[in-house]
C-alpha cells in the first residue's frame, strides 16, 4: 500500500493568527519547570516518553500573546501538537489518530478564558518499522529566500541513502538535516491513521481526509508543507 501524507505545520500568516509565534507563550501566573502535574510535567510524559501521564493536567494557565488572535488550531509554547477548539473535534471525528486522550483546559484572551483542548497523541516509533535501504532520503540546508530574517527555508539538496538507524543518527550536522522523500517501512505500520507524528523523525505528518476535513470547515491556524510517500513492504 501506498499513502501520501503532508507535514503539518503552523499558519505564520499575520492576518490569521496575528504577529506573535507561537500564539500562546506567556502565562497568567508563574509555572515553572519543576512545578507538578503542569504543562511541563505533561510535555514530558506525552512527547519525551510516549505515554499518557498518570495525573489529572493542569493546563489552564497559558493566555495570547498580546498581538496573537484566536484560532481553530493554536500553536503554543511546549507541545509539538496545536491546542485545538470543540469545532475541530467535531469536524475531524471521523479520522484516525491512533492512540489518543483530549484534555480540556482555558486559553485566556484578554483576560477573558476560551474553552480549547489538548489532544495527547502518542508517536509512532519509526525505527520500529522502517526499511533503511529501500527507502528514500534528501539533505536539506538552512537557506533565506531573501535578506529579511523571516525567509528562513529549508533549502533541498541531493538525495541520500541511510543503510541503518545509526547512520542516520551520525549524520545530522548543524544547518543540516536529512528529510524522508520515500519511506518504505514494514506491513505492521499504521499508514491507516490521518496524522502520524514520527518520533524518531521529528517530524508529524497528515493525511489528504485530514486536509480535505481542514478545508472543509474552514478551520484556520494551519498550513501544510511537503509531501510524503509511505510504502509498506509488502507492495
């Protein structure tokens, strides 16, 4: 089976989500990174080991930077996974996440709070099921389209094999990252689900039902980037 799959990235149009990146970095009152059950503590059972955590989150204390404008999808401070409205939860209930939890929490803008909620979702680990040799990767340099800052781009170079995970990890090198053009990865992987975030990759990834339900209901605080080929080993 093959499947394309698009990286998911934040809508940095100011007319959209405002002049302020990410949208929501300030607090309302003091969390640090020692403080329990917080947006911290969360971050790291979530993301930095791939699990639910085992405490109720406390989440309500993040507001709008103060040039930020609300969106269906809002990018914050910690987590790699937009804060999302009961719109989108509506609109993308019929797709695949995977494994997953949503938590309510207030984002305050204004001063005034606004009902969102995080949608926890565990990473797939590539490295479980990736084929080195059969699949395809590109080395990309840090690149400005123009001499305003702002340009910052990803600029593609030529392609690159990897033979196994080690070689892949030695290579990154700084301004240098190699990205996955063709992956080729063994039957068991779930290329049914409509977002994959790739731990070992940093990267997430959705499919076209994601975008084609994005569009439809006019959800805005996201853009997608670069294609993606899947392929399980057993086409």
């Amino acid at each position: 089976m093959k499947k394309i799959f698009y990286e998911l990235e934040p809508d940095l149009n100011p007319k959209v989500t405002g002049s302020d990146y990410p949208q929501c970095y300030k607090f309302i009152r003091k969390v640090s990174l020692d403080t329990p059950r917080s947006i911290y503590d969360t971050h790291t059972e979530v993301v930095e080991k791939n699990r639910f955590p085992d405490f109720k989150p406390q989440l309500s204390v993040l507001k709008f930077a103060g040039r930020a404008k609300p969106t269906d999808f809002v990018s914050t401070v910690v987590f790699d996974s937009p804060f999302v409205t009961k719109h989108v939860l509506s609109a993308l209930s019929d797709l695949d996440f995977g494994e997953h939890r949503i938590y309510p929490l207030r984002l305050y803008y204004r001063l005034s709070p606004r009902l969102y909620f995080y949608v926890a979702i565990l990473a797939v680990d590539t490295f479980k099921y990736i084929q080195w040799e059969k699949s395809q990767f590109y080395k990309t340099m840090t690149a400005f389209a123009n001499s305003d800052l702002d340009s910052i781009y990803e600029k593609k170079l030529e392609s690159i094999k990897f033979h196994n995970e080690t070689e892949y990890l030695d290579y990154f090198r700084p301004l240098e990252v190699p990205q996955a053009e063709t992956l080729v990865v063994s039957k068991d992987f779930p290329i049914h689900r409509d977002y994959l975030t790739l731990q070992n990759l940093c990267e997430t990834f959705v499919s076209k039902r994601f975008i084609d339900a994005v569009k439809a209901n006019n959800l805005t605080g996201l853009e997608f980037g670069r294609k993606i080929e899947i392929v399980t080993e057993d086409d």
